[in-house]
C-alpha cells in the first residue's frame, strides 16, 4: 500500500511537527518567521549547513 501521508519535519527553530511537502515554501520551517530566524542565525554567524542528505545507491557487493 502507498501512503500519500505528508513527510513531517520537525521545524528546525521551533520544533513543531512540520509538513515537508512543495505545499509548505517556508519547509523545513513551520511558518515564516521561524525561517527568518534563521536566515537571522546565519547572517550573525558563520553558521554552516549541518550536510545535505546522503543519498548513496546500494553499492555493488557482487557475490559468487
Ligand atoms: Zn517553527
């Protein structure tokens, strides 16, 4: 079965439970201002991006 369930986030400012989708233009924020914040964060400091998500394919472990 496919769930069509929105991936939820915890909002990285807050911590309010977060719907990730297109839908939501402040993700992985809950709101605006919460994003502000943020941006707000980053321009006093030299705060850097924790990493994008690693996406490794399944590495080729060939057996005999
Ligand atoms: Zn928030």
């Amino acid at each position: 079965m496919k769930s069509t369930k929105p991936r939820v986030v915890n909002c990285p400012q807050c911590g309010i439970p977060t719907p990730y989708s297109p839908l939501n233009e402040f993700r992985p924020f809950c709101s605006e201002r919460c994003k502000m914040i943020d941006l707000g964060r980053w321009a006093a400091e030299d705060y850097r991006v924790p990493g994008a998500p690693i996406d490794e394919t399944a590495d080729p472990h060939v057996g005999e």
